[in-house]
C-alpha cells in the first residue's frame, strides 16, 4: 500500500468516524443536539464516498503487484 493510500484511508476514517464523535463532544457540551444530528449525513457521505474510493485504489495496487 502506497503512502498516498494511506493517508487517503487514515482521512476517510476520519470524515466517517472523528467528525461525528466531535459533534457529540459539542453536543454534550452544548446541550444542542442539532449539531450532531446535521453532521452525520455530511461526514457519513464523505468518509463512506473515500472510503470507497480508497479501498478500490487499494484492489487495484494489490492486483497490479
């Protein structure tokens, strides 16, 4: 796996799962739970579209080999 691959699968981990836990964090300090609720549909679209992305780069490198 290149490093290009890597970083782009570290990042989509990321946009799907460290977003939505920082808008928890805010929302638990905030008590406003609007910020959570409108920042899973973006972070889920994004980090799954990577995601994807990635993994299929990384098939075709492992093929390529």
């Amino acid at each position: 796996m290149k490093n290009n691959t890597k970083l782009a699968l570290i990042i989509s981990l990321f946009a799907l799962i460290g977003i939505p836990v920082i808008f928890l964090c805010v929302s638990l300090i905030t008590d406003n739970w609007k910020f959570l609720l409108f920042s899973i549909f973006p972070a889920f679209l994004a980090g799954f579209t990577g995601l994807m992305a990635t993994l299929q780069q990384m098939k075709k490198e492992h093929h390529a080999n």
